[in-house]
C-alpha cells in the first residue's frame, strides 16, 4: 500500500490541489502549501535547501518586471477616461453599419485590449457605458451582453498581453516573438467576432437595429473628424509606441512596459485625469494585482519543483506519448483539458499548473513552442467565458442594468465561445498565422 503510496505521490499532489481549488481554498495558498506538503513527504526536511534558490531564480526574472508595468499601464488609462471616449466615436463611425453598434464594442475592445490588458476593467468599463446604450436601442440582450463579455477578454490575445509574458517566462519562448506571434490570431478573432455580428445583424435585424437618421444628422463630418482625432490617436499613439519599439527591435518587452507605463500616465495628465488620488489608487491596485500574480508564480514553482522532483514529468510524458493518438491527437487532448480546466479555475491557475506540466511534453513531440502558447493563450480565453467560473460573466453581471438577468449573459456568451474554438481550428490548420509574422518582423 506504502509502495503505491509513493509511487504514485506526484499525482496525488496534483489531485489535491484541484480538489482543494474546486473546494474554494485560496489559489496561491492552496498550491503553495500543497506543494510544500508533499514535498517534506517526498524529500524531508532537504527540501527546504533546494526551494530558496529556485525561488529567488523566479523572483529575479528581469522578463518579468514587465508584469507589474503592464498593469499599471491598464490601470492608469483606466481612470483616463480612454474607454468612455473611444465608445462614443466608433459607435458613431459605425452608425451606417448594421450592427454598427455591437461592432463598435467589438473595435473598442481591441484597442483597449492592446492598451490595458486588463479584462475586468475592460468588461466593468464597457458594460457600464455600453451595455444599457445597446439595450435602449433595442439590441437583443443575449447579442448585447455576449458582445461586451467577449469583447473585454480580447486583451488576453492582444499583445501587450500579461498572459503572454507569463507563458513566455514559463514556456521558455521570447516574449518579444510571442507578442508579433499573436498580432494575426488577435485579428482573426476581432474579425471573426465582426462576421457573426453582421450576419445575425441581417438574418435578424430587431436584434442589432440602426441608430436613427436624425441622430446622425445631428453631429457634423468635420465634428466626427475632430471626435476620431482626439480619442483614437491617442491610445493609438501609446499602442504604437508600445509594440513598435519591441517589433523593431529598439527596446525588450520590459522596457517597452515601462514606456507605457509612462505613456499612459501622459495621457491621463493631458486628459486631466490625473490627481494625486488617483495616481494612489492606480499604485495601490497595481501592487495588490502584481502580489496576487507572483505570490501564485511562488507557489507553482514550488509546486513545479515538487513534481519533478518526484519523477511527476516522466509519468505524465509517459502517460501521453503512449497514447495511439499522434501528436494531432495527443495536442487536442491538451487543449481539452485546458479548454475544461476553464470552466472550473481562473487562468492564472491553468498557466501555472498545467502548462509547466504539458508543455514541455509537446514540445519534445515536435509541436513549435512559439505556435502552442499562442494556441494556449486563445484557449485560455474562452476561460473568461465559460460558465459556472466565468470572471468575464460575474464582471458583467455586477454592472448590467436591471433586467438582465444572468440566463441572458450566458445565451449570449455560447455563439462567441464556439467562435473562438473556430479560431483555435484555424490556428491549427494554418500554422502561418501564428509563424509567419515573426519571420517577417524579427526574422526568426
């Protein structure tokens, strides 16, 4: 009994944490304290000799001081107004255009997926200024709300992604490459969002009804013309300057973080937004939201030690390249689990337990480290949407006008899901979408 005890010790582990995951515990306590636990039943007390050191490894990872830069950069333009602006033009610049309201959100959600990153700010923001414009103009209530919900997770695709840097720094792959990598997908996805959009639009037309003549009327070209100067250059501008100076090479990830951090604290002063409250309240966030992400980093790689160490890797490699399925199957069933993991855990929780686990096995199988974090980080956004845990859904459902009920929001959500399993199917059946940009821009 002892024997299989031990044998079997590193699957237990990871059984335990998401028994204790799904129970409720705290996430980074939970793989932390777990992976502590088996590993004193595994390794003793010299256990302890060996952690400090990967740990501080981890701690000072320069790549990653990109992580609390990007959020600051999230939520400094947060409180810029950036949002509530954008919205109003491109709901304006789309008014001809059937659907050209819902589509308007789907644009916004790009830009400021490419400017914060940050999903439930994203969400909470459009919800509020959108959701209850759309439901007035006589939008159905399951398009409106699967609109906005889907529309605030783009950040996760669209670089500067803080998702990306993580599975860069886990998966061994050069964040810089990751970002040109998920340019196209990023794009496959708005456009694909755009297209389901416009048919229900004209299969339907009571679902997605145009703004009315007169209100058209009512703003002049010249005045629409000054309205796209002064809210979509700007974020423009800060995108640019963002993800140009890492395409050309002039500046690394972390130090183009850094420039949109400045950046976005500009566009607030100009927007006179910025205050000394505020400038506390975004550092105040930032802090709590970086401390959130490496106090769970710490305990997945301790985690991740512990289960090495117990010979973990070598069962599940074995466990895979067993199966008779070929590395397409083998790599469809890894992103089953991930796609299944998100209906049940956050994404930081799937990055830090199952990829260090899978990955490396799917890479010795021949998959291109660059294509499968890209093919993860799309998966990994359908976790924002999937019910009963997802965050995108609580976000909007917190900030929705009476009368949506939460049925509404995951009708809504179920069309906007399947299209992102379509872009995972593209992704895979033309691998270029992902590779071929970097060939381009970076040449590798």
């Amino acid at each position: 009994m002892m024997d299989f005890f031990y044998s079997n010790l590193p699957m237990i582990m990871f059984a335990t944490v998401f028994v204790l995951l799904l129970v409720g515990y705290p996430v980074a306590f939970t793989i932390g304290g777990t992976a502590v636990f088996f590993g004193l039943i595994g390794f003793g007390p010299a256990f302890f000799g060996l952690l400090p050191l990967r740990i501080w490894g981890t701690m000072s990872n320069f790549v990653l001081l990109a992580v609390p830069l990007f959020i600051y950069m999230g939520v400094m333009l947060e409180r810029s107004g950036l949002a509530e602006e954008l919205l109003e033009t491109m709901a304006l610049v789309f008014a001809k255009v059937k659907g050209g309201l819902a589509i308007s959100v789907v644009i916004v959600g790009a830009l400021l997926g490419a400017s914060t990153g940050i999903v439930g700010a994203t969400v909470v923001t459009m919800g509020l200024l959108s959701l209850p414009t759309m439901i007035k103009r006589g939008y159905s209530k399951t398009l409106a709300t699967g609109t906005v919900a889907a529309s605030g997770t783009l950040g996760q695709i669209i670089p500067p992604s803080i998702v990306l840097v993580l599975l860069g720094d886990i998966m061994s792959v050069p964040i810089g490459d990751l970002f040109v990598g998920a340019v196209i997908p990023g794009m496959v996805l708005v456009l694909l969002y755009i297209i389901y959009i416009s048919i229900i639009a004209r299969l339907k037309p009571e679902a997605a009804p145009p703004i009315p003549e007169e209100e058209l009327n009512a703003i002049s070209k010249s005045e629409l013309r000054k309205l796209v100067l002064t809210s979509l250059v700007p974020p423009l501008f800060l995108i640019c300057s963002v993800l140009g100076t890492i395409f050309a090479g002039i500046a690394s990830p972390t130090e183009a973080a850094a420039l949109g951090a400045v950046g976005a604290t500009l566009l607030t002063v100009a927007k006179k937004r910025f205050t000394l409250k505020t400038a506390m309240e975004v550092m105040t966030s930032t802090t709590k939201l970086t401390c959130m992400v490496f106090i769970i980093l710490v305990g997945a790689t301790t985690l991740g030690l512990v289960f090495r160490g117990l010979g973990g890797d070598t069962q599940v490699r074995e466990l895979i390249t067993g199966l008779p399925f070929g590395k397409w199957g083998i790599l469809a069933i890894f992103m089953g689990v991930i796609f299944i993991a998100g209906f049940f855990l956050d994404f930081f929780e799937i990055v830090f337990i199952f990829v260090p686990i899978l990955s490396p096995i799917m890479v010795t199988i021949g998959v291109d480290p660059l294509w499968l974090a890209v093919l993860i980080a799309v998966n990994l956004q359908t976790s924002f949407l999937t019910p009963p845990f997802g965050f995108s859904l609580f976000y909007l459902k917190g900030v929705a006008p009476p009368g949506v009920e939460t049925t509404d929001i995951y009708k809504g959500i179920i069309p906007f899901v399947i299209i992102q399993l379509v872009a995972m199917v593209i992704l895979c059946l033309f691998p270029e979408t992902v590779t071929w940009l970097p060939t381009v821009v970076l040449g590798n």
